[in-house]
C-alpha cells in the first residue's frame, strides 16, 4: 500500500508539471526565434536549462546564434551556467561559428568567458581561416589558438586558407609559424591546396616561407 501511495504521488507530479515543461520549451525555442530576450530570461530564471538542444539537436546558444538573434545571444553567454564549449551534433562549437560568421564581438566575449580556443578535431582557427576572417584569426592566434591544428583527416588551418581563405589569411598564418611542409592524409600539403584553388598570390607566400622551412630545418637524407 505504501508503494502505491508512492506510485500515485510520482503519477501526479508527472501528469501536473510535464506539460507546463513542454509549454516552456516550446516558449523558451520560440523567443530565441524572435530574439525575445526577456521572455529567455524570465525562463532561464524559472530554472530552464540554458544548454538544451532544440528538436534538431542545436544547443540553445548556437541555435541563437545561426539566427542571428543577438540579444538572447548577449543572455546565453552572459548566464552563468551557460556551457560556452559545448558542441553540436556536428562537433562544432559556439567559438567556431562565431569565428566563421565573422563575430569578433562574440569571440570576444566567449573567449573572456572561457570558452576552448584549442579542441581535437576541427578548431575555431580553421573555421576563421576558412573565411579569411584576419580580426577573429589575430585574437584567435594571440590566445594560444594551435597553429597547426589537424583536422580529423590532417588538415591545417593554413590548407584551409590556402584553398578557401585569402592570401591574407595564408601570409598570417606563416609569418606566426604554421608549418608549410605539413600534409594532410591524401598528402597534400598547403601548396597544394593553393594551387588546386589557383589562389596565385597564396602559392607564392607558401613557396617563399617553404623554402626558409627547409633552410632552417634541412630534412634528413
């Protein structure tokens, strides 16, 4: 009998406050939609979970953030439990889409705030070099960002400049010292990847500090 008043109590708390939790995500989803930031505050208040995933697997920040709803972006990474480092289903991170959009502001403030600049795989300079985006790459770069990061298939951050960056973007990169004699898993190095592109001007920066690599650091016969 005991048991059963247990069952019964557990039964009604479930059935009284599911649906007012359902209600609440589905508001909480909604103003980030709209960039209401009170209404994610008032909920984030009432103790909603900063980190949950929308229905596509999006935690609560990136999803802000890919719709460019800036003012629940401002609440996110200002809430103290707000984990700045999680990642999508995609692997990719608050810090790595702010870096490819091109949001210094939000770089900013997420590496102040904590956020990893370094991560296994695909990092936040990659997504920067990509783009050619100088700012984020210089602020990237000057908080320890790993020059020569590899991607699951040995990819740098100076290949993806080369191939889909700028020769800007590539010239950074090696006047900080991003090796370009590395090669990824096909073997392609990031000469290679600026000739594929034809990106002229890049080949010709990774030739001249190629050849200062191998004056410098003479392979062995």
């Amino acid at each position: 009998m005991k048991n059963y008043f247990k069952y019964l109590i557990y039964l009604y708390v479930f059935i009284v406050f599911l649906p007012a939790k359902a209600g609440s995500y589905d508001d909480f989803f909604k103003a980030i939609e709209l960039d209401q930031a009170e209404v994610v505050t008032a909920l984030l208040q009432r103790g909603f979970d900063p980190d949950s995933p929308s229905p596509q697997g999006q935690p609560a920040l990136m999803l802000a953030m890919q719709k460019s709803s800036r003012k629940v972006v401002g609440v996110l990474m200002d809430w103290k439990t707000t984990n700045l480092s999680i990642h999508n289903p995609q692997m990719e991170t608050p810090l790595m889409l702010a870096a490819i959009t091109n949001q210094l502001d939000w770089v900013q403030k997420l590496i102040e705030r904590g956020a990893d600049v370094n991560q296994k795989g695909w990092t936040p300079l990659h997504y920067a070099a990509t783009k050619g985006n100088i700012d984020i790459m210089r602020l990237l770069i000057e908080n320890h960002a790993y020059l020569d990061a590899e991607s699951p298939n040995g990819t740098t951050p100076l290949m993806m400049a080369a191939h889909y960056g700028t020769p800007l973007a590539t010239k950074l990169l090696l006047e900080e010292g991003a090796d370009p004699r590395l090669q990824n898993q096909l073997g392609l190095t990031a000469l290679a990847f600026a000739k594929q592109a034809k990106k002229d001007e890049s080949a010709q920066y990774i030739e001249a500090f190629e050849a200062v690599w191998n004056e410098k650091y003479p392979s062995k016969p």
